[in-house]
C-alpha cells in the first residue's frame, strides 16, 4: 500500500483520506487502525443475556446457518452483527479467509494444504476452517510467502 504523509499546521486533529479502486481486506484494516471508533469490546449474545467479548478472547467468527456466530475458546457466541461489520470493529488482527469465516491471526495454530486449491488452517483451539481461493493471496502476503 503507498502511503503518503501531508503535514498541515492549521489541522487541530490528525485527518486520514484513503484512495481506492476497490475495498480490500488490506483497504479495511488500514481503516480500522486509523478509526478512533474501533470497539474495545464486541456483545453478543449467550443463551439469555449478553456478553462483552475481547477481541483477543474471539478465535474465529462465521456465518452458519445465515446467522452469525462468534467462536471463543470453548463457548459460541450469537451476534446480531453481519460479517462485514465486525470484520471492521474487531480491526487489523483479524482477516477474513473466506466469504462467511474471519479469523484472529494471533490464535491461528497451523495451516495445510487441501484438495481443490484450498488451504485448511486450524486455530490454538482446534476449530478449523478453509482459506478460500479468493482471500489466498492476501493469507499469503500476510505470512511472507
């Protein structure tokens, strides 16, 4: 990503524009840093009551069953939020894999190989999931590979 830093000493808070031909994962990332808005925290719901999760506490989220469902280390979690939305709060440790699964990058255990050009990864807590071919180049560049 080129970067470019504009000094303006009239400017009273720091201002961030972002040119793009399309939204990346990169693109959204980059924006979820420079946010001040960013969530500390994400609710969501557990049987009867809602419950404030830390972003480094979540392994993976996914969409099942057309709802979206936020994995912790061993509870599951409901959230009314869709995918993109929290793919933005839960900001640049966290990179979508696939068009339903977003993964924390520092609970990730391993990733292999698979059939049909897909890599499987599995996370710290065992939970696996498929990098799509799609979101491939992006995990690749994330790893230096």
């Amino acid at each position: 990503m080129k970067v470019e830093i504009k000094l303006q000493p009239e400017l009273k808070l720091p201002f961030a524009v972002i040119h793009t031909g399309e939204v990346t994962a990169e693109v959204q990332r980059a924006a979820a840093m420079l946010s001040e808005e960013r969530a500390a925290l994400i609710s969501a719901g557990e049987d009867d009551k809602i419950v404030m999760l830390h972003p480094e506490d979540i392994y993976l989220v996914r969409v099942e069953a057309e709802k979206t469902v936020i994995h912790g280390d061993k509870k599951q979690y409901r959230s009314g939020k869709r995918l993109y939305e929290l793919e933005t709060l839960l900001g640049p440790d966290f990179m979508r894999v696939s068009k339903s699964t977003i993964i924390n990058l520092h609970l990730l255990d391993y990733v292999a190989p698979s059939l049909g050009g897909v890599m499987v990864l599995v996370m710290k807590n065992g939970l696996r999931d498929y990098i799509s071919r799609k979101y491939l180049p992006a995990f690749k560049r994330y790893l230096g590979i």
